[in-house]
C-alpha cells in the first residue's frame, strides 16, 4: 500500500512539470467520454493538434524496412511538449497498418483499486474525433474478478487518452480496449495476461503507457546527487534490458529493490505476460524533460520501445526444452561425476532446435555472473549445443572456479540463440539494446552480447571504451581502424517469465 501510494505521488508530479492539468471535472455526454487534455496537454483544434502530431512525426527518421510486424509497443504519455517527440518514435513505424483493435494499458495516477478498470462509456473523443470502444471484448473482460468500472479513475487519468491522437493519425480508424491498471500481485499479473492473450491476434496492437523514471524531490526520489544524468539512465538503462528480454520476474525484483518510479510499471509487467516468447524487441529511443531543461535534479525519462512478431525465434515449449537441457545436463555430470550432456528425446526435438547458430550460455548464482561462454560458429544443433555450452560455462571459464554440485541449485540458467554476424561500415550503425557487438583489431578482438551494455547503462561510446580493452587494446582504439559485426540475440532465463515463486 504504501508503495502504491509512493508510486501515484511520483506520476501525479509529472503534472507539476508539465505546468498543466487536465479539466477538473469534465462533464459527461452521453456515453462519450470527454477530452480531459485538450487545449493543455495538446492544443484544442482539430487541425492544430493534427498538424502537431504529423510535425512530431515528420521529423522522425524513417524506420528501416523490415518483414517482422509490430505486435505492440511502450510509449509514454506527458503532454506532447514534453514527452511527445519520444512518443513520434514509437508511433512512426505505425504509419499506413492497419488495425482492428488497440488495447492500451495504462497506469491510475489518480485512483487506487486492485486490477484493472475499463469503464463504461462507449468511446473516447478527442479533437481529431470519437475512437470507438470494442465494447464486446470489454465486456467480456469484465466477466472476470480481474477487470471491474471504476468510473473516477477514467474521468481525469491522461494515460490513455494522450496515447489517442497519435493513434489516430497514423492508423486512421480502429476499436479502443482501454485498461487502467493499479494495484497487482504476481498471480494478478499472470492472471490477467492470460485473459488478454487471446486478443492479441493479428489484427490487434498493444500499446503499454508509461514514463520511466521520475528523479527529484518532487517526486519523492532522489537517489543521486551526482552526475543525475548518467545514473539516472543507468537505471533506466537496466529496466529496459529486463524489458528487452521478456524477462518479467527480472524486471519485477529490479522495480522492488531500487523503487525505480516507473510509473507504468503494472501495465508493463502484464504486457510482457501476455506477450508470445517468439517477440523481438527493439529499443528505438531514449530522452528524459532534462534534456530540455538542462535540469536534471528534477527530471523524467520517456521510452520508445517496440515489440515485434519474430518466427524464427524458439516458442515458450523449445525454449523450455533448451533450458532443461542444460539443467538436466548439469545435473547427470554431477551424478554420473563427468561431462554427460543430456539428449532430449527426439519427439521434442523440433525443426527449430535442429538449427546451427551460436549460442551463449550465461550461468548466475544469486544474481552475480558464476560463468559465460559460447560459441560464434554454430556448428551444432541448438539443442545439443545447449548442452556442450552450459559445461563450457559451468566448468570451463577461466575468470571462476568450476561449478560445485552444492551450488546447483542456486543457479540459473540463461541462454542467448544468436543471429548471423553481419558486418557493419561504422559503429554509428550500432543500436543499443538489439545489437550484441564484435570489434577486431590488431589481431584482438572481443564481443559483448547485446545485453551487456544496458546492464551496465553504458552509451555506445562507453560499450566500445569495455569492448576495446576487454580486446587488449586501449580504450580509444575503437576510433580507428577497427572492423565491427553486429548481431541480435532471443535471450531467455529459467525464470523470466515464472511468478510462481514470487
């Protein structure tokens, strides 16, 4: 409770920066839903707020082609002043699709219940028009304990109809599931994933509200004192690889042990749920209101983060069998007291985990790194790789002692299925978040998987200052002369997605 109601502080603050308020009471009409933001959070009319959005689209770069489909997205929701030019990264590559429906999570910064709230109203109005609520599905929803009307967290909440006129304009006409989340446990969380999962067919788009993280006395949190910018995306840097990584368990001990004020932590953690294992995600941007205002002891962070359909990527029952593998594999080494890789029986064994790519095998003990290898040249099949690799790491890693059988169960288990390496022209090309990086000079050469930076919250710069000298060259040689390969990693861990334990 108090954590919640440390949370809403920190979200209702961001007002504060925005210098705006939503109307104070609104009236109702009928069973639309009024405009809260209009005229101060994004401007009244029609066409000055389609000439706003289409301005802060414009000077987006267009996105690079691609054949995976967007299956949802994180984007956040200040007054466009503010957090809108982020907002245009994650809408941009919208542009021209086509959807049926849009299911939107967003926080309550102004009521607190348990679960989520759909109201009862049969659309939403903005300047740019009506979006209509999919008022079957929504329904439906409400059959279940998890989804209840709680009509005052609507009336003013601006986390969801500042997502509207983006939508808009770069959808043209779709149907509206909107979902306030506030208050959840674990089982709420994967409770609650389960029953919007069957919505998320192919023509549906999910969109998670939210801002990261709120630095300052107003909001209640100020960790640092020093050097704010950089730490606070560090932190933010750190959130979003458990993000990255479908990695929900992660992402939820991360938020309760730095009390990171995500505001739109919930929606988050049940849209990475309900999400598929085969979803690849892409970090497309990152700025914070202190870039704006040059004042960073009070200052919050705004994503653009996409999530795309990816089928060449291992389902939830291939990655499991990968992950077993490895266990079971430690475990008769340990029994049988030599190398025993375990073999999965062959009805298991799909197409996809007959595949040769190389693949990392990452152990952690309590949370601190106990080993990592892997192999580049995928020369075997992933699911005897998993084995081969997972002895590498526990036994075969210079920089620790080999793995114990006492310490067996306290391990856990991460694999990273890599791509093909492709080399690039210059490390301007490298997007942190999706590309794990080799660099080669001199005869040195060194790699770091795609995770590693935002672990470390480290600018590209500063990934390549690490990568340079875990090579044995100077910090800076990176600068010239080197050649670079990127590749992208599915990265997944025992207990990513498992609450159960929670």
């Amino acid at each position: 409770m108090k954590l919640f109601f440390r949370i809403a502080f920190f979200s209702l603050s961001v007002i504060l920066i925005q210098n705006c308020q939503p109307s104070a009471n609104p009236e109702k009409s009928g069973k639309i839903r009024p405009s809260a933001l209009k005229g101060q959070w994004y401007p009244a009319g029609e066409e000055a707020l389609a000439k706003q959005v289409d301005d802060l689209l414009q000077k987006i770069p267009d996105p690079a082609a691609t054949p995976h489909a967007i299956r949802a997205l994180i984007a956040p929701h200040a007054g466009y002043a503010w957090s809108g030019p982020c907002a245009a990264y994650a809408y941009k590559p919208l542009k021209g699709k086509s959807f049926k429906r849009v299911i939107i999570l967003a926080p309550s910064h102004t009521t607190h219940f348990r679960g989520g709230s759909i109201a009862g109203f049969d659309a939403y109005e903005t300047p740019l028009g009506n979006v209509p609520l999919d008022r079957e599905a929504c329904d439906a929803l409400l059959k279940s304990d998890h989804f209840n009307t709680h009509p005052e967290a609507h009336t003013r909440e601006h986390s969801i109809e500042i997502q509207l006129p983006f939508l808009q304009r770069v959808l043209g006409e779709f149907e509206l599931i909107p979902i306030i989340i506030s208050e959840i446990d674990p089982k709420d969380c994967v409770e609650m994933a389960d029953l919007i999962r069957p919505l998320l067919g192919e023509d549906a788009l999910l969109v998670m509200s939210s801002d990261f993280t709120h630095q300052g006395p107003r909001f209640g949190y100020s960790p640092f004192k020093e050097n704010i910018k950089e730490n606070v995306q560090r932190l933010d840097f750190a959130a979003v690889n458990y993000i990255l990584n479908l990695d929900v368990r992660g992402f939820w001990s991360f938020l309760d042990m730095t009390r990171a004020t995500i505001c739109g932590r919930s929606p988050i953690k049940i849209g990475m749920m309900a999400l598929p294992r085969q979803t690849q995600v892409e970090f497309v941007h990152y700025e914070t209101s202190g870039d704006k205002t040059k004042d960073y002891s009070e200052t919050v962070s705004y994503c653009a983060i996409l999530f795309r359909s990816q089928p060449d990527y291992l389902d939830e029952s291939e990655a499991k069998i990968m992950l077993e593998t490895a266990r079971k594999t430690l475990e008769q080494s340990f029994e049988k007291e030599k190398a025993s890789e375990y073999i999965p029986p062959a009805g298991q064994v799909t197409e996809r985990l007959k595949q040769k790519k190389g693949i990392f095998v990452t152990l952690h003990k309590k949370g601190v790194l106990r080993g990592c290898i892997g192999h580049l040249d995928g020369d075997r099949p992933l699911y005897r790789a998993a084995a081969d690799t997972v002895l590498l790491s526990a036994f075969g890693d210079r920089r620790f002692s080999p793995l114990e059988k006492n310490e067996l169960d306290e391990i856990d288990i991460e694999i990273s299925v890599m791509s093909p390496m492709k080399s690039i022209d210059s490390w301007k090309e490298i997007v942190l978040g999706r590309d794990g990086i080799t660099l080669e000079k001199k005869g040195r050469s060194a790699l770091y998987l795609p995770q590693v930076a935002l672990q470390q919250g480290w600018t590209v710069e500063e990934t390549l200052n690490h990568l340079s000298e875990k090579a044995g060259l100077k910090s800076d040689d990176w600068k010239t002369g080197c050649a670079f390969q990127t590749f992208t990693a599915q990265v997944f861990g025992e207990k990513f997605r498992d609450l159960s334990v929670e």
